[in-house]
C-alpha cells in the first residue's frame, strides 16, 4: 500500500519507456509476439517487391526471429523537415537526405538494450531496422504507434507518417499497447496524386509501378519505367506530401536526419567509385551503389527536356559501364541534336556490348 504523497514505482514496461524516449525515441509502444495471421493471409495474395523476403512464414512469425519471443518493442523517430525542395534539383526522399537512420537506430536501440540488460539479467532480445525480414510497421501497428494509411506508411496522429521504425523483439513479458483507429475516412489524396499509380487501392501499393521502388529497381528498366521515374534521383514522397496528417507536425527535430544532400546532377555524374562525398556516403540511398544512382541521374537528365545537359551526357558515352552508356545513348536519343547523331553514329562502329548497339539504333531512330 502506498503512503500519503508516496508515487508508485514505474513498472518495467514505464521504465523501458522512458528510456526509449530519454535516448530520443519519439514513439515507443508495446505488441505481443504472436504471429500476424490477417497479414500473412493478405500477403499471399499480392506481389512483393524484390525487396521482401518470400519467405511468409518468417515475415509474419516474430518467434521464428526470437525463439521464446513475448513482445516486441516498437520505436520510431520523426524525420520531418522544415526544408523546402527547389523543382530545379532532382528528387531525393526525405528519409535518404540525411543520415542514414540504419546506423542511428543501431546504436540508440544498443543502448536501450543495455540498459534492458541492467534492468533483467535475463532479458533475450533481438533488434531490427529495417534490416530483417519483420513486419516492421504491421508491429508498430499493433503496438498502438498508428494506423497503416491508404498510402500504405504508418500514420501517427501527432507525427505525420514521416516517421522511421525499428523494433527489439524480447522475452520480457512487458505490458501491451491498444490499436489506433485509421484516421483516412474518405480521403484519397495519396490514391488521386501518385505520380506512379502505384496505389492501386486503398492500402494496396505495387511495387513494381511505384517510383521508389523504380529508382532502386536494377538492369536495363523499359522506357515505360524511365519515364516514370520523371526526376527522381532517389525515391519518391508525393504520397506523403499530399497527406493532411503530415500537415502541422512538429519538424527537425533529430540533427541526425537534417537534410544535406541535393540532387546535382553534375556532382553525381563526377563521383568515383569508393570516392562519393562523404555525406553521401553516409545516407542511406547509398546502399544500392553508385551505378544506380548515376543511372537514375542519366534517365532525370533525358526526362528534364534540358538539352544544357547535352555535354554531361557526351561525356558519359565513354564509361567503362556498358549499362550507363546504354543510359547515356538514350537519354541523348531524348534531348539530343544533330551533333549528338554525328557521336552517335560513330559510336556504333565501335561499340561492342549489344545492349548499348540495341540503344544506339533506336536513339538514331528518334534523332532522325
Ligand atoms: S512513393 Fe510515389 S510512386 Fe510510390 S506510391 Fe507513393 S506517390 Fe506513388
Ligand atoms: S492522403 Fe488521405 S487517404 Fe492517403 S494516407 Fe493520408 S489521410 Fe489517408
């Protein structure tokens, strides 16, 4: 019994909640480790991205991560910003313009599971951003941290849906959090503005028609997917623009994901391998390599309709990567003039990659 003006103690559920939010978490919710039986039974009708694991089982079963799992810890930090995008640059999204949250989360989420460890010797945990084959924000669904929106991102009612996830499954029997209700009623802003139509329905995004995944796509894409990439040198935020949760939403507040990089065209096209400025090194768009990204900047350049940048294109007709000479033949097929039919025809004597002989006919086709 507590005495006169006595507070009671924080249980171990308040305990790892105010850590989380000292470390600077700025969600922290609590859902148990059963297995996500509704979403397993949706996902085996649709397609998934090359990106997700087709191992269902594994997607949807946290004990199979974590044997013994009770509960999972869900966390998100806001990466909402202040900043203004000029329509001169190209399109980078929001979350790969600062630093990568990869290693962020890592280590806030290291030090909530040390101080977990202090608190329960025997406390098992496994911690994921992003980086397992989870359900990642299905959990933070039913750890009450929001409601998956039309535009298939997790919304938060004070937040926005401009919000990072990463979770630590754990044998601790800790106190669970209620579901949000979904808050887009009859709205359909992301639906009527996707520039990929890529929501296909309500809750239902394609990936295979969705600019940010086109833009992390590999090979030689069709012209139809090209085009559709328009001026995004890394993925896409339209659907999350358009949103009237992210209206009114507290900005900047974590230093780490201050946006610092824009898309020059110029700067990308110099990069080196192993050489790429060190704040690009250090975003997260830098996981798929330098060749996409020098390849999305060729296809932004074609799509620009600005034939200034004719000579950076010229210029990449010498590249050691067949697959970014074919860009470069094509994108000069787009903007290019009598000049760039002369280079391309002598081009074609010499070049040897059928890929690129392929793009050459077909740019001199359009020039003609
Ligand atoms: S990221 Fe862009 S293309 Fe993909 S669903 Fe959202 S608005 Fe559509
Ligand atoms: S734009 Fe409207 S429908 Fe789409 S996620 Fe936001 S609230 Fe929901």
């Amino acid at each position: 019994m507590l005495l006169k003006g006595e507070l009671p103690m924080p249980s171990l559920t308040e305990k790892i909640k105010d850590k989380a939010k000292e470390i600077g978490f700025d969600l922290v919710g609590i859902t148990s480790a059963e297995p996500f039986r509704k979403a397993l039974e949706i996902l085996k009708k649709r397609e998934l991205s090359e990106f997700t694991t087709k191992d269902l089982k594994m997607l949807t079963s946290p004990r199979l991560h974590l044997p013994g799992a009770r509960t999972i810890i869900s966390l998100a930090m806001s990466y909402a910003s202040s900043e203004r995008f000029t329509d001169e640059e190209a399109y980078i999204a929001l979350y790969a313009r600062g630093r990568d949250y990869h290693h962020v989360f890592r280590e806030k989420m290291e030090l909530l599971m040390d101080y977990i460890k202090e608190l329960r010797i025997d406390a098992r945990m496994k911690a994921y951003t992003d980086t397992g084959p989870i359900l990642e924000r299905e959990i933070a669904r039913r750890a009450g941290l929001g409601w998956i929106g039309k535009n298939n991102n997790l919304i938060n009612p004070r937040f926005g849906s401009y919000l990072l996830l990463g979770e630590i499954l754990t044998n601790l029997d800790l106190e669970l959090d209620q579901e949000i209700e979904p808050g887009c009623g009859k709205c359909e802003r992301c639906i009527q503005s996707c520039p990929g139509n890529a929501l296909i329905e309500p809750y239902y995004l394609d990936p295979e028609q969705c600019i940010s995944y086109l833009t992390q796509k590999r090979g030689i894409l069709p012209e139809q997917e090209r085009k559709k990439i328009g001026r995004n040198l890394w993925g896409c935020d339209t659907c999350q623009r358009v949103c009237p949760y992210n209206r009114d939403i507290p900005v900047d507040l974590h230093l780490e994901f201050t946006p610092l990089l824009k898309g020059d065209f110029k700067k990308v096209l110099g990069f080196m391998k192993h050489k790429m400025e060190l704040k690009w090194q250090e975003s997260a768009l830098s996981w798929r390599g330098l060749r996409i990204l020098k390849r999305n900047t060729l296809i932004n350049i074609a799509n620009s309709g600005n034939n200034e940048y004719i000579p950076l294109l010229e210029k990449e007709l010498n590249n050691p990567s067949p697959v970014l000479r074919a860009y470069a033949v094509w994108a000069l097929g787009e903007l290019g003039s009598e000049n760039s039919r002369k280079i391309l025809r002598e081009l074609y004597r010499s070049e040897k990659d059928q890929r690129v002989r392929k793009e050459i006919k077909e740019a001199l086709e359009k020039l003609a």
